[in-house]
C-alpha cells in the first residue's frame, strides 16, 4: 500500500533522515495537533481509567496519509505547499499499521476485561472534521519505525523554490524518483506533472 508523509523541508534533516535512514519518527500522543487525541470513555472509575492511561502512554504515532493530491493535506502539512510528500510502501497486513475510523464518538470501554487490551484502538479513531486526511498510522512502541521498503520517490510541492528543488534534486540518491506537482486549480487537487 502507497502511503505519504507530508513534510515541511525547512528542518530538512528530518526529510532525510525518513530517506536515507529508511524510518519514520513516532509521536507521543498528546503532542499530535488533535486535542481530543487518545479520549476515551469509560464507567468503571479511577482504578480502570489509571490502567488505561498507562497503556495508552506506551504508545508512539506515525500519521500518513493515503492521499496524495489533496489541497488541505499539502496546504496543513507541507509548508502551504512549499514542502514535499514523501511516498512510503506498506504491506497492508502489517500489524503497525491502522486505517483511522472518523466517528463523532470516543472509544467506550463497557467491560472490565477490557483491561486485558493494550488499548492501541483509543488512537484508531479521530472526531470527523479530521476525514480529508484519509489517514493511517504507524502505532508502535519505538521512537522510530523502521520501513520495511526503501524510499522510491518523493513529491515536491507545486510552490517549492526552484533552488530547494534543485538542491533536493542533488542530494538525494538516484534511486529516489523527484516528482514536481502541479496544482490543478479546476478540480482543486495537487497532481504529479506530466
């Protein structure tokens, strides 16, 4: 599965870094830009909720997307479209990854041997005004995600500077296939150039 990474290139060691050393940085979740990250809902008091939150602590985020010629995502995400997309090949059966479900509602924990879990699903689900990103995640353990595939081509924003352009172009491995996007102001969508 072709997943993205958006990114802005002004802290460009960061960009490469996913590159050239084939892995993705893992947040904690209540640094992601959702407020309502990781709410859960549950009947059973402090006792149950304390278990909860030290599970849910464990946990570190990836947020990708499976869009690639969205507005917003490459508006929010890579510097008003100054940045760039980095494509990322996952196997969909892969055990870290999750497809994120958009419900106006939190997970509900309604029986106690739901403390058994590890509660990974409390960052499975977002509210619904998040639905443009058409988000997946990496949900591990680990500050970083190792890729289980070497990076194969990155996008470049349809504003990016001739020069960041040029200089990305230089730097990085003939392996990595640069595609310029373009925007087609028509259909309001970000599209590879052709």
């Amino acid at each position: 599965m072709l997943l993205y990474k958006y990114r802005a290139i002004d802290d460009l060691w960061l960009s490469l870094d996913i590159i050239l050393n084939m892995r993705v940085w893992c947040s904690r979740w209540d640094s992601l830009n959702d407020p309502l990250e990781g709410r859960y809902y549950s009947r059973f008091g402090n006792g149950f909720d304390e278990k909860v939150n030290i599970r849910r602590n464990e946990w570190r985020i990836c947020a990708l997307s499976s869009a690639l010629d969205n507005f917003l995502l490459w508006s929010h995400y890579a510097s008003g479209h100054k940045g760039i997309a980095i494509e990322l090949e996952i196997p969909e059966e892969n055990p870290d990854l999750s497809k994120v479900q958009y419900s106006p509602f939190s997970p509900i924990f309604t029986d106690i041997s739901e403390t058994i879990k590890d509660h990974k699903n409390l960052f499975e689900i977002k509210t619904e005004e998040w639905s443009y990103e058409q988000e997946y995640r990496i949900i591990c353990k680990g500050e970083f995600y190792e890729l289980p595939n070497p990076i194969k081509k990155i996008y470049l924003g349809h504003k990016i500077s001739s020069e960041r352009a040029k200089i990305l172009r230089s730097i990085l491995p003939s392996s990595v296939e640069v595609v310029q996007m373009k925007l087609d102001s028509y259909q309001g969508k970000v599209v590879p150039e052709t």
